[in-house]
C-alpha cells in the first residue's frame, strides 16, 4: 500500500463518484478502478457499497477512509517540517576584510538574511590573502576582500571600485583643499597605513599605488588597523588614506579629502571556488546587484 492509494481512495469518497475522482486526480476513470480494486483485494475486504447512488462507503470502508485522511494528513506534515529543517541546515560562510563593513557590505548581508530567513550565515573577518586558502580548504564559501590576488583553484568577480581619501587633522594644511588632492601632494607627509598584517595587504596597495605614479613615500609607519590609523590622525600624528566609505569615522578634528589621481581607486572583489555557482551564491549576488541598483552603482551583470 502506497501513499497514492491513500489518495486516490480518499478523493472518490470525497467526490462520492469515480467519475469525479478522477477529474480531480487528472487521471483516467478505469486505472482509478483498478487502483481502488487492487486497495481492496489487498485489505481483504469491500470499501464501497456496489451499485450505490451516490457512492457510499461501507462501514470498514468509512473507518479506513478516517485513518487515510489522518495518515496523509501526517505525511505533508512529515514532508513539511523535513524541508523547514533542511532549510535550516544550509549555510554559508563568508570572509570579509573589515574596512568594508562602512560600506554596503553590512546592507548586502542584512538583505540577504531577510531574504534568506532559513539559511545559517555565519561571517568571518580575514585578510583577502587568508580567504583564497580558507576557500581552498573549504573553511568559507565566499570572500569579500580588496586584493587583486590570483589562484587558479578561485574566481574572482570585480564588484565595483572605490574612491580613496586622504584623513587629515583640520589643522593640517591639506585639509583645506575640499576639491581634492594628489598622491604626489602628500608623498612628504608622515603616511599611516594599515594594516601591519602578513603582505599583502592594504597597505601594500597603497604603496604600489605611489610607486606606480613614480612615487616614493619617505615616511610610512603601519599600524593594526584603520580606527588606530584615524584615531593617530586625529591627534595631528600624520595623514591616512582609506577607502571612501570610511569616511563615516568620526574623530574631533578629522577632515576626509577626496585623492584626484584616476588611478586612486581600492577595488572591491568577490572571490569564490571555481564553478561553486550553487544556489546561495546566485541569490547572493542577486542580494549584491539589488542594493548597488538602489544606490545607483554601475555593474556588469555579466560577470556572475
């Protein structure tokens, strides 16, 4: 005995009629028959009153027809919690680099955790560097970093590029230059960079950024991380160039100065496993592309 013929017993006591069961069923009258004999020669015994107008069910028939009723019942229930908790189950891990969390990064995950309500996400902070080996050896599932590191074994998708700035204390001359300023303005300056991690890292893009302009920065000092870069700043210890996004951190007397030089631009990547196009990743980038149409971000949808 099958689930089916459950169903098929409980629609013709329903519909009282063969000829309406089957209709509903979207089968043909004859093999709905022969299902409803076949049930009956397994149980041992008649279902229905022969010759019945409308059909009726028999007394054994009708207690069967109330436990069918109940074990289908049961059965979607079965069927349905089983889903909520394979829904459940799924997960995705993410790396991310931390400056991005003053950017859309936050918004991004906070979509795709509404969206995605059943689905365990869990976040971690590395260097762009540690995501390609934590994706290798399947620790993450998706990185979000600024290095332009290539590993034939990961997928890197460009998302946007951002802007830089220079943070400057309100008293430093460079700070009144609103319209902007270029790398070659501050190559003498007491330059923060960050952080003072295994290269490479955001500070190395910052001086490949001066030495691809011919620039050579006389006085680099690392520090741990950006909120200890302004924070050095703000207390008139030298300048820092961060991502624009960044500039949402306030310290008294920190003004943010846009660089000028087309090239100063931080690039945001995407990075996952080659051919890991699974389902949580489409919807991720989906999650992406809405929150960069809202803030009106030019992308190439073609690259995902």
């Amino acid at each position: 005995m099958e689930l089916r013929h459950l169903r098929y017993f409980v629609a013709v006591v329903e519909e009282q009629s063969f000829t309406k069961a089957a209709e509903k069923l979207f089968i043909a009258q004859p093999p709905l028959s022969r299902q409803i004999q076949n049930l009956e020669s397994e149980l041992g015994i008649q279902l229905f009153e022969r010759g019945s107008r409308p059909l009726q069910t028999t007394s054994a028939g009708q207690f069967f027809y109330q436990h069918a009723v109940k074990l289908l019942s049961n059965a979607e229930e079965v069927k349905s919690m089983t889903k909520r908790i394979g829904l459940v189950e799924r997960s995705i891990t993410m790396g991310f680099v931390g400056s991005l969390l003053f950017g859309l990064l936050p918004r991004i995950i906070y979509l795709y955790r509404q969206q995605h309500p059943h689905l365990n996400i869990q976040l971690v902070e590395m260097s762009t560097r540690d995501q390609i080996q934590a994706l290798k050896e399947g620790r993450i599932d998706v990185g979000f970093g600024r290095l332009r590191i290539s590993d034939p074994a990961v997928h890197r998708i460009l998302l946007r590029e951002e802007r830089l700035m220079v943070a400057a204390h309100s008293s430093h001359p460079i700070a009144q230059h609103i319209e902007g300023i270029y790398l070659a303005d501050i190559v003498d300056e007491d330059l923060f960079c960050y952080p003072n991690t295994a290269k490479p890292n955001f500070s190395t893009q910052i001086t490949t950024l001066f030495s691809e302009h011919g620039l050579e920065p006389r006085n680099i000092k690392e520090v741990r991380e950006i909120q200890l870069a302004l924070g050095l700043v703000a207390a008139g210890e030298g300048i820092c160039i961060i991502p624009e996004s960044a500039n949402t951190i306030r310290f008294p007397h920190l003004n943010y100065v846009p660089l000028l030089d087309e090239a100063a631009k931080s690039p945001i990547f995407l990075t996952i496993r080659n051919m890991d196009e699974t389902e949580n990743i489409r919807s991720l980038f989906d999650c992406i592309y809405q929150v960069y149409d809202l803030e009106a971000i030019k992308y190439d949808r073609a690259l995902f």
